[in-house]
C-alpha cells in the first residue's frame, strides 16, 4: 500500500486505521523511493494491533526495461538504504523538473512548486505533476493526465534513471529483507523469472489488480517451479478518484500463510557485519 509519503491519498497512520476498519490484520506500507512513512504506520499498528511490515517499491533496471519490485522487511534504520534512496528522490526531483520544461513546450504550463505542492514533503512521481495538471485545468482527472500527458510516449514523459534490479536485490538482502517482483503481467516469464531468480530475486507478486485468473495461475506455478516464494496486495493508492485506477484495499485476499512463508526467506545479518 502507498501512503502520502509518497504517491498516495492517506497519511500513513490513517492508511492503517482504514486496513483495520476493513478487518485487516497484516499490510505492507510500500511507498516509492522512501521509509519515511513507516515509524508513523508502525506506531499505529502496534497501537491497533495490526502488523505493519516495512517495505518499499522501487524502480529497476531489467532486460525489458523497467520493472517495479517491492523490498519487504526492511528496517527503518539503515544508513546504507537511507543514502540509496536519497539518490533516487534526488532523481525523482530531476526527472519532475525535467517533465514540467516538456509540459510547458506541449501547452500545459504548470510550476515546480505547484508539483511540489501536492507531493506535500513526500517522494515526488508522476501522480503528483497529473494531480497539478488538474489543478491547472490542463485535464479532467488524474487518469486523463496520464492518458494525454504523462503515459509512456506522450509529450510530457520522461524516463527514470533505473538502476539494474541485481544492485537492488544485494541491497536488500545485506539489511536483511526479500525482493519480490511487482505486477508483472505478461512479462512474468519462466526465462525472464530464471534469470531474476539468479540475479537475487525472493519472490513474485501473484495477486495483483491488473493480473487475471490465468495470470495468477501462471505465476504461481512458475514460482512453484523455480523456487520463488508468492505475494500480493492491492497496490492501494487511496479510494475514489485519488486511487487512479487501483483497486480497493484488502481486495485480493492475500493469506496470512504467505507472509510467513515470505519471512521465513529472510537472510540472516550480522549486527555490524
């Protein structure tokens, strides 16, 4: 789940309040490019009595081109993530400005403290220049913006500096967390999953909004296969207009047994190593 740490509607304490009003007893806070949320979603969960795992999304590098994986179990402490993520906002900010000079050549003049504005101290993305385009009047809504603007190929588009997934997967694991691949689709393939396997990868995201019946089927079978450990969620970004298209929290009936299978691949760190 996404939170105004990021990308998404809720402050992070109130995304948990709202996973334990829908009878949730587990989520993952996994906010792009930050932690920074996770001391105000853990406080909460342990306050309610819902485990709050922390995580986050990140954008890599693969064969294809770009691929989103979520780290899970990652500790809120880590001067090593810590400056990591630092340069990836750092790009984020770039690759923003960087969209508003494209934008304002296209027609659709909007300020970087208007972007900023909406992105209200959080990690900085697409969301947040579509939401000041609406604000502007350059579109009706958020998915229009993306639709006319902000998608792939469109004028306002501009690709991220995507470090390669093997860095990110090493990362990971020396702070003691798993790397599963994010929403797939049709590019969750057995060659494309053997070579993530080998290059770090934990597990593969098989309940997703945007994956079918016979996607989830595939995924889970190829896990099995290879070795992968499974996870899921909703990708929640909020309700309503504000989500842009994901699906309800607490949608995808993710089992608790997943979670325990996916802790129990955790590496193991040594204090100080």
């Amino acid at each position: 789940m996404h939170s105004t740490a990021s990308d998404g509607a809720s402050l992070p304490a109130e995304v948990v309040r709202k996973a334990h009003a829908r009878g949730l007893v587990a989520i993952a806070l996994t906010d792009h490019d930050t932690i920074a949320g996770l001391p105000e979603a853990v406080g909460e969960g342990a306050r309610l009595g819902l485990r709050v795992v922390g995580g986050c999304e990140f954008s890599v590098g693969v064969s294809w081109g770009e691929m989103h994986c979520l780290g899970y179990f990652l500790p809120p402490d880590s001067a090593e993530l810590d400056a990591f993520l630092v340069e990836a906002r750092a790009d984020r900010e770039r690759r923003m400005r960087a969209m508003i000079y494209k934008l304002t050549i296209a027609g659709a003049p909007i300020t970087e403290d208007a972007v900023m504005a909406e992105a209200a101290g959080g990690s900085v993305g697409r969301p947040h220049v579509a939401r000041a385009l609406v604000r502007a009047g350059h579109a009706a809504s958020v998915n229009a913006a993306f639709d006319r603007y902000l998608g792939r190929g469109r004028s306002g588009y501009v690709d991220k500096a995507l470090p390669p997934f093997h860095e990110v997967a090493s990362l990971v694991h020396r702070i003691g967390g798993i790397v599963s691949a994010a929403h797939l689709k049709d590019r969750g393939s057995k060659s494309n999953l053997a070579r993530l396997a080998d290059e770090g990868l934990d597990a593969v995201e098989v309940r997703h909004p945007s994956h079918d019946a016979d996607t989830r089927l595939r995924l889970a079978d190829l896990a099995a296969h290879l070795g992968l450990g499974v996870s899921g969620g909703s990708d929640w970004h909020g309700d309503g207009p504000e989500g842009h298209g994901h699906a309800e929290m607490g949608s995808q009936e993710v089992p608790l047994e997943w979670l325990a299978a996916l802790e129990a691949r955790r590496p193991t760190v040594t204090p100080g190593a």
